[in-house]
C-alpha cells in the first residue's frame, strides 16, 4: 500500500478483511483503504499519527462489534473523505456504489450538524439528522464507531473539547445506541465520556466495582458451604461483562441508592455454555437445591441467555443466574430483531408532524425509557416500553390491529386492551372486524410509536367527532 507506515497501520485490518470477506469483497475494501489513504495524505491527527490511522481503526471496531458487510467496512474507511478532502458522493458513487455513497453521505451530514437535546435544538435539525440514520441503520453505527475511536484518544485534545465531546456523547450518543440495539457500542461509549467528563467520579466507581464483586463473592461462597453440592458448579462462573458494561450498570445503580444499599444489591452471576440444553440442565442443578423464585425464570433465544433468580438458603443472598449460548438465529447484522424496531419507531415518530417541540419530547421519552420483551404466539419478540400494554402490543403488530383490538390472550388467559404486560408474556391480540379505536386509548399506550400511529388516524377529518 505505499510506504512503510502505512502498511503498518493497515496490514492487521487487511489481515481480519481477507479472513472475514469473500476475494472480490476483500479487494474493494483494499482499494478503498488505498483511496482513504491517498485523500488523507499529509493530514494528521492531534496524536502526530497520520490521520489515515483513525478511519483503518474505525473499521476495525465495525469488524469487531458488529456483523458488518462490505458497503459499511468500505464506508468506514471513507467516512471522512468528502468533509475533509473535497471528494464528493456522487465520485465514491461511482468507484465504489450508491451504498457506500450514501453511508458516507448519511455519516457527513451527522458531522456537519452538532447535535444537543437542549431547549434550543431546532425540530426540523434534528427530523433531518434521526431520518438519514432512521433510513440505513449503518449510518448509526458507523457514527458510533467513530464516536468511540475519537473517545478512546481523547487525551491528545484540549481539556474544553474533551468535555464538549464528552458531553455530547453523554447526551446524545450513549442513549441512542443503547435504545437501537448497540449495546456494546454504547457501554464502552458512556464509560470513555463519562471518564472524561468526570474522571475522580469514574476512578470512585470502578473502585465500588472491584469492591461489589469481592463482597457478593464472599456472601455466595458462605451460602454455598450449607450447600455443598452447587459449591462446584459456582466454581464454573466467569466474568463474561466487559470492564465498560460493569461500570455502566454499577453508575445506573449508584444512581438509585447510596453506595452502602447499592453494595447489598442482588448479584448476578454469569456461566459459559456450548448449547441452550446444556444451560438448561446447568440452572437445573440449582433448582434443586436452592429455591427458585417465582417470576425468575425466562429465556432470550435471540440475545443467546436463560435467566433464573434464586436464594441461597435460610441465610444466603438473592442471587441472578444468568447462562449464556450461541444464539439459536445467526443474525445477519447486529440492528436485525429488536434494535430494527426501534429503528422504526424513530422513523415513525421523525416521520410524524405534530405540534412544534413534540419530536423533540418525544425522542427524549424514546432515549430515556426502559424496555420489555413480549412474544407473539409463534414466539417472534416485540421491545416494549417498560409498563406497556395490550394496545402497546397491538399496535407494535400492525396499525389495524391497534385499531381493532377489542382484548387479548396473555399467556392463555383473556385481558383488557389496558392490562399492563411484563417480560416473557405470549400475547394475542383479539379484534373486532370494525375499527373501534378511541381518542381515549391515547392514555393508555406507553409507546410513543402507538401513540404517534393512532394520533395519525385521529388526525384525518372523516374520524375526528
């Protein structure tokens, strides 16, 4: 690829492509890392590093995160060649094809805006950032990877920008990954801003971390010597979280309580297994020795985890047990399942004019709620606002299921369109051959993609008396 530093920047990502992509895949993904290469010729980095470093880095945090295809790894190395160097879309449109160009096109037009979810953030900005991603969820999780590069060399910037970067991240980025589906994205991403923004509170908390696991470790193994016989198959856990999602949770944690009542906090315990069987016949032996609690079990064969809660004995904690497998579906990329329905929420609701500010309202409602996982009857899984209902699930379905439902079966028994649902529910949605949907139902949904559905249909005069 030239000279020597720059086959040296390139030459372990170039070995993980050849690996990972077909032949013809792999070259254009050299010959874009040759075009990335030669636009950023003689620009560097605040590091003193040759800024071709940072998108080759880029591109290795997709491989590594997420089951990225070629327009995205070819995207990645290009990302900043038309803000930065004069290439335009139409010219990476035509080398390397209307997706690349339009990745790079989506990520451009995120840089050229700033993004803040204050009081004096313009509706229409913002509809016009949300829809670019909203329509290529790869231009989410370029941003993403690039956000995170730009925060793990944070240290080369002056202080001002570091807190504004951190700051951002903190505000915007961290909680639009996590409610798309990019978890491992937006753990590492919270941990690096929150560092820079508050680096003596961080080092408290990853402190707290270290000494939470040794005391819930201690508390487990002193139940555990009434109970000999799960005594070996404790011995078989592992820390399977990253040191950012740790720290995450422990901040989500601390957040509620003091420090001393988050320390008692119920731990959670991760194994390692070959298969969904194996897990089973693991958490099993636990069961028969310890006492299950009711409403613990529940199993995610999308995320690849089967979940039990139990307590230790008359002196022993609550403890989380959490086995983890290989997914039953090989995803083909990481926003399929879940993450691709709040994908669609957010279409939905940029996509919607309402009053002026309701956008902004609502994608702050979207960010900050927490979520369940309901199942259709052929097992097909519906994220949900936490305290959703029937008619959350109806209308998570279809629009005209919303519109008509009259009831449903949860988990084999008739309910209301207003019960609330949990996790793990298998919901069925009952319906009346008529559209029955009421201005009144708008206090019942807890969804703002529901909401924004039936406030659409309210809307057209022939159904608004």
């Amino acid at each position: 690829m030239g000279d020597g530093v720059h086959v040296e920047i390139a030459k372990p990502f170039l070995d993980a492509v050849a690996a990972r992509f077909a032949p013809h895949d792999a070259a254009d993904v050299r010959r874009a890392a040759q075009f990335a290469r030669d636009a950023h010729a003689g620009q560097t980095r605040a590091s003193g590093e040759p800024y071709f470093s940072h998108p080759v880095s880029v591109a290795l945090i997709l491989l590594e995160f997420a089951a990225a295809d070629r327009d995205l790894i070819c995207a990645a190395l290009l990302h900043d060649v038309i803000e930065d160097c004069g290439v335009t879309e139409p010219q990476l449109s035509n080398d390397f094809g209307s997706g690349v160009a339009e990745i790079v096109g989506g990520v451009t037009k995120f840089d050229q805006t700033r993004v803040g979810l204050g009081a004096n953030v313009k509706e229409e900005t913002l509809r016009k950032l949300l829809t670019a991603g909203a329509q290529d969820q790869r231009i989410f999780s370029l941003k993403c990877a690039d956000r995170l590069h730009n925060l793990r060399t944070l240290k080369f910037v002056p202080r001002e920008k570091q807190r504004r970067v951190a700051g951002e991240t903190l505000a915007v980025f961290c909680p639009l990954a996590e409610y798309v589906g990019l978890t491992r994205f937006a753990a590492e991403l919270e941990h690096l801003a929150y560092f820079w923004a508050h680096p003596q509170r961080t080092s408290a908390v990853e402190g707290w971390v270290k000494r939470k696991a040794q005391f819930d470790r201690r508390r487990i193994e002193t139940a555990l010597n009434e109970l000999p016989a799960l005594q070996a198959e404790f011995s078989r856990s592992s820390q399977l979280l990253s040191k950012a999602t740790q720290f995450t949770q422990a901040l989500r944690l601390l957040r509620e309580q003091s420090a001393s009542r988050a320390l008692f906090a119920t731990p959670t315990v991760y194994f390692d297994n070959a298969s969904i069987s194996d897990a089973y016949a693991r958490i099993a032996v636990w069961h028969s020795e310890a006492y299950a609690l009711p409403g613990g079990f529940r199993t995610d064969l999308v995320g690849g985890s089967v979940h039990t809660t139990v307590f230790l004995g008359k002196h022993g904690p609550v403890v989380d047990l959490c086995y983890l497998f290989p997914p039953l579906r090989t995803r083909a990329f990481v926003f399929e399942g879940q993450g691709a329905a709040s994908l669609e929420d957010l279409s939905i609701v940029v996509a919607g004019r309402g009053e002026e500010g309701e956008l902004t309202r609502t994608l702050r409602e979207l960010l900050r709620q927490r979520s369940i996982t309901v199942l259709s009857p052929k097992g097909k899984p519906f994220l949900l606002p936490l305290s959703s209902t029937v008619l959350d699930f109806a209308f998570a379905v279809h629009s005209e299921i919303g519109l008509r439902a009259r009831g449903a079966l949860v988990n084999g028994r008739v309910v209301d369109i207003s019960s609330e649902l949990r996790s793990g529910d298998i919901v069925e949605v009952l319906t009346t051959e008529r559209v029955t949907a009421l201005p009144e139902w708008q206090d019942l949904l807890k969804s703002p993609r529901a909401r924004s559905k039936l406030r659409h249909w309210l809307r057209d005069d022939n159904k608004v008396h």
